[in-house]
C-alpha cells in the first residue's frame, strides 16, 4: 500500500509531531499541580530528559506515547509501508528508552510510566481513578510502577 501523502506532505507531517508539551502530559501536570504537587519539567540533567520530575519525593513520570514508544496495546500499530524501516526506529526508541530508565534506578529515581492508552482514546482508565493511582504511586515510595489503558 502507498503513501496518501507525497514526500514533503509527509515530511512536514511527521516534523509536527511535538516530544515534550503534548496533551497527555498537560493534563497530568494540571492535575498533579492542582494537587499540591510541584515537579520540574524535561531536567537535561537525568537520563532521558523525564516528562515530569517531583525532586521532593526522588520520582520521574514519563509519559509514553504508545506508537513511539512501541506499547504492545490495542492502539500500537505498525504502519504498513516501510514496516521494516519503521520496526527498527521503533525497537530502537524502545532499546533506549529500557536503557535510561536502568539509568534512573542506578541513580537512585523512582520511575513512573504512564502510557498514553491510560490517559486518552478508548482504552483510558476514568480521570479520577488515574490521578488516584499517581499521587497514591507519588507519596508510596514504590521503586517502579507502569500505568496502561484497560484492555
């Protein structure tokens, strides 16, 4: 199957696409705030560039897109034109992303991962819920946890 789009289309499509300010992350850093939470955003400083930080309590949330992070999930697909190409890049991000979050534990950091299918499309789990389980997860002390959409 070919391309809907011409190259350029697709280039400038794929250019628009955002790593860090992304809805999912919004949300959660409106409510964790809300919350009485306060956390710093992307530090360079850590391994992987975490989503949210809270220094506080010594944890990172990160907040995975599904496709980009290749969570094997109902909304994780490989696309069907340059599958090759693509399950590389893919396995690449995911090899990468296994090895900063050994490098967060090694540094003494609490890892919390949200998928993207917990926080928005069919899969979500109820808003309150979810920000239950994370300030629950927050205040815990628990080494590592991962939060994904109900199948």
């Amino acid at each position: 199957m070919t391309d809907v789009h011409d190259k350029a289309t697709r280039s400038r499509n794929m250019a628009a696409i955002k790593g860090q300010g992304t809805k999912p992350e919004i949300w959660l850093r409106k409510r964790l705030h809300a919350a009485g939470f306060r956390y710093r955003l992307n530090v360079r400083t850590l391994p992987g560039k975490p989503d949210i930080v809270l220094p506080k309590y010594q944890a990172v949330i990160l907040i995975h897109g599904c496709f980009w992070h290749m969570h094997h999930c109902p909304a994780f697909r490989l696309p069907k034109t340059r599958t090759d190409w693509w399950e590389e890049k893919l396995s690449a991000n995911h090899k990468r992303d296994i090895e900063k979050h050994n490098q967060l534990v090694n540094a003494g950091w609490r890892i919390l991962t949200i998928w993207e299918c917990a926080i928005k499309g069919r899969y979500r789990i109820n808003e309150a819920l979810l920000l239950s389980l994370v300030k629950d997860w927050i205040i815990s002390g628990t080494t590592s946890a991962e939060l994904k959409g109900a199948e």
